[in-house]
C-alpha cells in the first residue's frame, strides 16, 4: 500500500532541490532525484512483468498438481 506522506516527504525534497535557474533544472533534477527515487523503488519490493509471469506460472503447475491429488485421494477413500 503506498503511504502519500512518503510521497509527500519526496515531493518536498524534490521541491527544495530544484534550482532557480531553468538552464540548470533538467540535469540538477537527473543527477538529485533518480537516486533518491531509485531506493524508493527498491523499498517497494516490485518485480518485473517476467518474473511476476514466472510465478504465476508456478502457482498454475502447483494449483493444477493439488486439483489432480485431490482427484486421486477423493477415488482412493471411494
């Protein structure tokens, strides 16, 4: 779940960063924040679309795998 007072501190931060000249803004915001929104990013714990695709792959096999036991055990108790 994201926390918008987290977002808000990094909006802060990103605010009291920037510098007054415009010239300056585009490399200033680069090299100060892609750092910081890196950890934050990190912090989130997210995957990539080929590793969520990787587990839910194995989750498919596991549930399929548990709905043919169950199938075996419900026949062998019969």
């Amino acid at each position: 779940m994201l926390d918008f007072r987290k977002i808000e501190k990094v909006a802060q931060k990103i605010s009291s960063i920037l510098p007054d000249d415009p010239k300056i803004l585009k490399q200033e915001f680069k090299n100060s924040t892609k750092p910081f929104l890196s950890a934050i990013l990190k912090k989130a714990d997210l995957v990539t679309r080929q590793e969520f695709e990787a587990q839910r792959n194995l989750l498919q096999q596991a549930e399929r795998k548990l709905r043919e036991l169950e199938i075996r055990l419900k026949n062998f108790k019969e």
